[in-house]
C-alpha cells in the first residue's frame, strides 16, 4: 500500500495469476505506487478501466477472447488519456508497433519486469515513452519492409496450422493457384526460404499467433 499523498495508480492486466500477484508484491514495495484494479482478459480490463480509472495500466498482449491490443484500443476510445505499458513473452516487431499504434506508450518483456518494471511505470506516468534498446532496434530494421496483406495472413496463419494449399484455397474460397501466388510473396516480403521458414519468422516477428501459443504463457 502507498503512503505517498498521490500515488500511481495501476491496474495489472494478465491471464496469469501469478504474475499478476508477482507484479502487486513489487509494487507494493513503492511509496509512490499502489494497485488498485486487476483482470485476467481484455474484456474484463475494459471493465475495470471505466470502474477504476487507473493512471497506468500494465497490459499483456496475449490473451483468451479478448486481446491487448484491442483492449487498449477500445479502452481510449472512451478514455483518450489512458496511459498503458504493454508486456509480453515475445519481442516480435509486428506485435510491438500494432501496441504503439494502440495507444501504448511502453513496451517491457516479461523477462525484464523485475528489473525495469518500476521504471518503466513512472516514465509512462511522466508521459515519457519507453521502449528498450532491443525492440527499437527490431522495429528500425523492418521500418520499409511491404506489410503483408490481411488475405496473405489469412494464409500464413493456415500454413502454420499444417494445411496444405488445396485445403486453404477451399477454406478461403480462392483458387489453388492464387494460394501459390500468395506464398510466393509472402516468402519474397519475409525474405523466407520456405513456408516452414516463413511461419517462424512470422511468429518470431508477431505478425501470426498460435493457439497453442496464446493459451501457454502470453
């Protein structure tokens, strides 16, 4: 509990209790700093926003039914001023500048919340921006990369379920050889050498995300 006459007040958003219970033991720790909300999915932090108005709120990226990002999103739609600092398992550039163009003004790997997690907090409280070292320098080297499509998407994210192109095609309703002209530039924008190869980069990069992914540790 903070002792300070006006503290940072925060909400945790994460499907993982323990985290979240990790992440109130730090803060509890800090006489300018206090908990005052926590969710364990997007939907419930959109809730929990408009009940608690927290001045920062820590926000997983990764999470059943409703998502981070789209959390944040909705939440300054209503609340234009609502400060967030993202974290997640995964450093993907993708998945960093979908968060900043949310409205995130920082981003922290959960590696290094122990670390940098309370300094992060009052940079973003202050209105600063925080982004590490690393992150900035993935989203630097993709800057004038060509963006895929939503439909080249749409097919990754199939290859990367194990289906083969007759079976994409006929689940999106497309011809087989327009699924082999899609692969052909998804391998030429991910500089991929195979489809194999171009699911990793995309799942490395946040551009795809697995179920499986999603539901073991965000």
């Amino acid at each position: 509990m903070s002792t300070g006459p006006n503290p940072i007040r925060i909400m945790t958003v994460d499907d993982h209790p323990l985290l979240r219970q990790g992440i109130a033991t730090l803060i509890q720790g800090q006489p300018d700093m206090e908990v005052v909300a926590e969710a364990s999915d997007g939907e419930e932090a959109i809730a929990q926003f408009r009940r608690h108005r927290p001045d920062v709120t820590l926000m997983d990226l990764q999470m059943p039914n409703v998502n981070g990002t789209e959390a944040i999103s909705r939440i300054r739609s209503e609340f234009h001023d609502a400060k967030f600092l993202v974290f997640s398992t995964y450093a993907g550039d993708v998945q960093v500048l979908h968060a900043i163009k949310a409205g995130a003004r920082g981003y922290l790997l959960k590696g290094n919340v122990r670390t940098e997690l309370l300094d992060a907090i009052r940079a973003v409280h202050a209105g600063r921006k925080r982004i590490p070292p690393e992150i900035a320098a993935e989203l630097a080297e993709h800057a004038a990369d060509d963006e895929l499509t939503s439909r080249e998407i749409d097919v990754l994210r199939l290859i990367a379920t194990g289906n083969a192109n007759k079976q994409i095609a006929d689940k999106l309703c497309i011809a087989e050889t327009t699924v082999k002209n899609h692969i052909s530039s998804i391998l030429s924008k991910l500089g991929a050498n195979d489809r194999s190869h171009a699911v990793t980069i995309a799942l490395q990069r946040g551009i795809i995300e697995l179920e499986a992914r999603q539901r073991s540790g965000s």
